[in-house]
C-alpha cells in the first residue's frame, strides 16, 4: 500500500501543480505540501478533505484505501452503495455475495 505522501504527490503531479500552487489552493505554505509528500507530517482530516477536493480526488484514494482516484466520484455509485449500506445485513450479506460472485465469473471470462 503507497503513503499518504505517495499518494499526495502522484494526485498532485497528476493535476499539474506545484507544491507551491497546491498550498496556495488551500492556504497553506509550500514546504508543509512537502513534509507531506515526504510523510514527516500527518494533515487533519480537514486539510485532508481540502486536498482532496482540490486535486479532484477522495479522501480514500488518498488514504491509500483505493487505487482509483474516481471511485466514489460516479454519482450513480455513490448512490447504490449508500443504498447497499442501508439494507438489513442479511439482505446486504446476500448481494455482495452476489456480486462477488459475478466479478469472479466476469475475470473468468477474461481469460
């Protein structure tokens, strides 16, 4: 799993700024966007969130949780997910199991 730091660099140079212009889009100054990348300092959450919606990105991708920084940007699958999240467990234990199951036959037809 890649570091916050990692992470933060790689959305950063994806979008085309420098340390100075990141800091800048979020009020702070550009040796703490370095300290950052270099993973000596830890952001709060809430500049966290401030990075994340600057580099058009989510605070998951950042956190290392995903590799995919547009995840939970699809609107639509936000929206099924929060679904999902709200069903009885039971009913939430079936239709992951479902779909796991249909991944696993869709990478099988891959091959």
């Amino acid at each position: 799993m890649d570091s916050f730091g990692k992470k933060l660099r790689e959305a950063r140079e994806a979008k085309g700024y420098s340390q100075a212009e990141l800091a800048r889009q979020i009020s702070s100054h550009h040796s703490i966007i370095g300290k950052y990348e270099r993973d000596e300092v830890k952001p709060t959450v809430d500049v966290i969130k401030k990075l994340a919606e600057v580099l058009d990105t989510t605070i998951s991708y950042l956190m290392g949780e995903t590799d995919s920084q547009n995840i939970f940007k699809d609107p639509a699958m936000f929206k099924r997910m929060a679904e999902i999240e709200a069903l009885p467990t039971k009913d939430k234990e079936c239709l992951l199991l479902t779909v796991d199951n249909f991944i696993k036959a869709t990478k099988l037809n891959m091959l």
